[in-house]
C-alpha cells in the first residue's frame, strides 16, 4: 500500500495530460490537414508528443513511487510530498 498514492497520482497526471493534448491536437489536424497524404506522419507525431509530455510530467510520481517501494516492508517510507520536495530542491541545486 505505501505506494499507492504516487502511482494513483502519476496514472491521473499521465492519463489526463496524454488524453487532453492527443485528443486536441488530433482534432485540430483533422481539420487542417485531412486531404493531406502526411495525416498519418501528422497523427503520430501528435502521439509521441503527447506521450513524451505525458511521460515529463508524471515522472515526478513515478520518481516517488519508486522511492517508496525500495523501502523495506517494515519501514515507514517518507511522505510524497517529503520526496518531491526534496526532489525540487536537488533539480534547484
């Protein structure tokens, strides 16, 4: 359980920024793009920009997640909130 937090946090932050960019920029191409015989290319370039944004964005998460199951299942993990924190502070630094 010590990692369910993180992980519900990086799925929403993941699911919500992929879906939102890919379904936007997907829309708009259709309208500007749709006779062109480069939809295809157009279509997975908005895929991989999605995910890649996706990805940035819900690392910090994941970064925590992962920290929280490295502890042992006796010990008490620091807080997420503790870990990001400390995680800014060294991307500052």
């Amino acid at each position: 359980m010590k990692g369910t937090t993180p992980t519900i946090l990086r799925d929403f932050i993941f699911g919500g920024v992929f879906s939102l960019v890919r379904n936007n920029l997907k829309e708009s191409a259709r309208e500007k793009y749709s006779k062109s015989k480069y939809l295809g290319f157009i279509n997975f370039s908005i895929d991989l920009l999605a995910s890649t944004l996706a990805t940035i964005l819900s690392s910090p998460w994941n970064y925590s997640r992962n920290i929280k199951y490295s502890w042992k299942s006796h010990q008490n993990p620091p807080s997420t909130y503790h870990l990001l924190r400390t995680l800014i502070e060294r991307a500052v630094a």
